[in-house]
C-alpha cells in the first residue's frame, strides 16, 4: 500500500495520506463476512481473515482464562509475548 506523507498545519507533524483505498463493495463485503464468522464463533477464521483484509495485521495471541499459565501455586504467572494459546 502505498502512502504519502503531507505536512500538516502543526509544526514538526506530518500526516500520511493512503495512495489507495479499497473499494467501498468490496470493503463492505469482507467487513459483512468478519461478521457471520464472530457470530458462529470461528475465531480462527476471524483472525485468518483479518489477517488478508489488513496485510500488517498480527494477532498477540489467543488469551482466555482458562488457557492463561499457572505456577504449581495456582497463581497466573507473568506473561511474554508474543504468544500462542488457542482457546479450546
């Protein structure tokens, strides 16, 4: 994606200007597909998809309660990104 940056009326801020943008059809439709697959609950689709609509995107990790690490004590240990944990 090509991008431009432009001066803006602060001193020292530019701005970026996009060289394109997608089609406004096209956009909807894949912001429609994000949709359907979060309301079935296909989180790994979801980020899949996200994953081709915004080619910078990365995901963090995959975190819930009860995927979080624990010390023998019980306690939630520190966590290190990035990480992997699928829920299940």
């Amino acid at each position: 994606m090509d991008e431009a940056p432009q001066a803006s009326a602060a001193e020292k801020i530019s701005t970026v200007l996009a060289g394109w943008l997608p089609e406004h059809v096209f956009l909807n439709q894949q912001v429609d597909e994000l949709e359907r697959l979060a309301i079935r609950g296909e989180a790994d689709a979801v980020v899949k998809a996200l994953c081709e609509m915004v080619p910078t995107f990365r995901p963090m990790g995959w975190l819930t309660p009860k995927s979080l690490p624990k010390a023998p004590n019980g306690k939630v240990l520190p966590l290190s990104l990035p990480m992997t944990l699928n829920p299940t």
